[in-house]
C-alpha cells in the first residue's frame, strides 16, 4: 500500500486558483505513485465558515480523486468540537472517507495536527516528541514550516505559501510512503510545483529625501539580485534603493506573493506612488513598516506616536501638495 499525506492547504476564496491548482497536482501524484490511501494532515480551511466556492472546491477533489482518504478535523480553523466539524459533511460524499481529530495505525504510524515542543516554532506548547517514541513514523499538521524531528517526528508544513513567515521556507512538499509496512518500505518528500512562490524584500533607502534614485539603466545589475522560481521562493532580499527595487519587481512573474519591508521612512514615501501599480501586478503586494524615524522626522520607540499622526506632521512642515497628502493618507487605511 502507497500513502499520500498533505497538510495545512488553508482554503480560501480569494485564493481560489491557487488552491485548485495544489489539489489537482496532488491528484495526480496520488496516480503517479498509485496511491491507495491519503492523509490530510488539517487545515484544510481557513474559516470555520467555508464559503460555498471553498466547500465546493474541496468538494469536487474528494470527488474526482475518488480514493479512501482520512482527514483530519483540525481545532485550529475548521472545528468547534470534534461533533461539530465543517469536514464531517464529506464523508456524504464517498463512504471510505474518514473524518476523525487524530489517526494512529497501532504502534507504526500516527497523524496529528499539533506542533511538538522540539520544533522551532512551538508556541510554547507542552506536547514532547518522547510522547510519541513507541511510532515508527509521527507526521503532523499546524507548523507551517517543514521540519524534520529525529528520530521520527516530520512537521510536513502547509501545502502553499499562506502567511509571510514562511517566505524563508525552500519548498512545500507532499510525504509519499512507498510500500508501506511491505520490504520496500521507504519515504519520499515531493515537492510540489503549483504553489506560488513568497519572497520578502528589505528595502534599505540610504539616499537623502530629497535626492531621486535613478532606475538601474544596466541590464547585468539584475544578475545581484537572486532570480526566483514557481516551485521554490528566496530567503529575504536586501536592496540599497528604489529603482533598484523597480527593476527588481519588473523581472518578476505575475504569480508571486511579495511583502516589501520598508527600513527607512523615505524609501517607503518614495516608493508609495508606484505602490498600485504593482498590487495590480502580483498576486499579493505588502508592505512592512519597520523604520522609526526619516531626516527631518524622529519616531520616538516608547512615545504613542502613530505612523498617520507622523506622516501628517511631515507633510505640513514640507508642505506637501493636496492630492499627494490623499494618496499617501488612503495608503495607511
């Protein structure tokens, strides 16, 4: 028997297409590998309310696929009590489908959705690793970064990028047990292509605020910048100006998730009038304000300043025109 296990898929309607992607590629590794059982670690949804489009998605791949399948009700996002489950309602759709909270196969496999105190992102839970020693193989769902826990623990990590934390995470991956309990017994982390890469960017403007960076006028200047791919996203990007972040973004495939982080006040105003147009380019464009003071504006840390309060401040006293003033207060909201 052949074993597919995915985790953390965080179903949403706004990112619909993306989602239906990730199902329909592991359908078809679940032929390729002649996978006779999967396993959904949890998370499935994102909300304890579905929408009907959501419902209707994961709906038409239990459906299509067309296998036994266990799926496991995570507390998290999609159940108030293990009664009350938005995913007990599949099991309608195929009677080998199995909706429990967790799934254990005697002392050889257990499947969870929980972070172990061992991994790098516990959150302060209290569950060890050692309480699950008498398990050949521990796969859990919740962390969103995959990580290995010897001997026997796999964190397996969402199946895209939902949150920017993860931007440093190299792949997401499906865990494939070959064989399982037979002689050839082994396990395969594939990595899945469908996912959108997530890059974060640190802008570090060092130019002064009234001096204009100029656009990389040099093609091979690009080749400083790390190029991204559709099934791997980059650790983050560090850049000394905005044109140099512009020319950056241009090169860039629509499918991607960026998150910009500002480090200086005056590389995000300057940066602030080309913002619309390139969150009409990608997927997702955020932005990150981490930076506590400009040349002519101190931020105190430990003052109940708000940023508004101080971009207010800063216009008047350069006096900045009308309609600048609107875009840039519109852009806080």
């Amino acid at each position: 028997m052949n074993i597919l296990l995915f985790s953390d898929l965080h179903l949403t309607q706004q990112d619909l297409p993306e989602c239906i992607q990730i199902l329909e590629e592991i359908g078809m590794l679940s032929n390729q590998y002649n996978v006779d059982l999967l396993i959904d670690l949890g998370d499935s949804f994102d909300s304890l309310k579905p929408t009907s489009l959501e419902l209707d998605c994961f709906a038409t791949f239990i459906k299509r696929l067309n296998k036994k399948m266990i799926i496991l009700a995570a507390d998290s996002h999609e159940s108030e009590t293990e009664k009350q489950s938005i995913l007990n309602h599949y099991g309608i759709l195929n009677d080998t489908i199995t909706v429990i909270k967790e799934y254990h196969d005697e002392s050889y496999l257990y499947c969870g959705h929980f972070i172990v105190k061992e991994a790098k992102k516990n959150f302060g839970t209290t569950i060890s690793k050692l309480n699950f020693k008498k398990y050949k193989y521990v796969f859990l769902g919740h962390q969103h970064e995959y990580e290995i826990i010897k001997p026997n623990i796999c964190q397996l990590g969402s199946s895209r990028y939902v949150n920017f934390d993860e931007a440093q995470d190299k792949q997401k991956t499906v865990a494939i047990i070959e064989d399982y309990k037979g002689d050839k017994e082994r396990v395969i982390f594939v990595p899945l292509k469908s996912p959108i890469p997530m890059i974060d960017i640190e802008l570090q403007q060092k130019t002064d605020q009234n001096s204009k960076t100029n656009p990389i006028k040099d093609p091979t200047e690009a080749k400083k910048v790390p190029e991204t791919s559709q099934n791997q996203a980059n650790p983050s990007i560090k850049m000394t100006d905005v044109g140099q972040l512009c020319f950056y973004l241009d090169q860039l495939p629509e499918k991607t998730k960026i998150r910009i982080i500002f480090k200086d006040y005056n590389g995000w105003l300057e940066f602030l009038p080309l913002y619309q147009k390139y969150k009409n380019k990608f997927t997702i464009l955020r932005d990150k304000k981490d930076f506590i003071m400009s040349n002519n504006l101190v931020i105190p840390k430990n003052e109940n300043v708000s940023l508004k309060e101080s971009l207010i401040k800063w216009m008047e006293q350069n006096k900045i025109d009308e309609k600048i003033k609107l875009i840039l207060l519109e852009e806080l909201k």
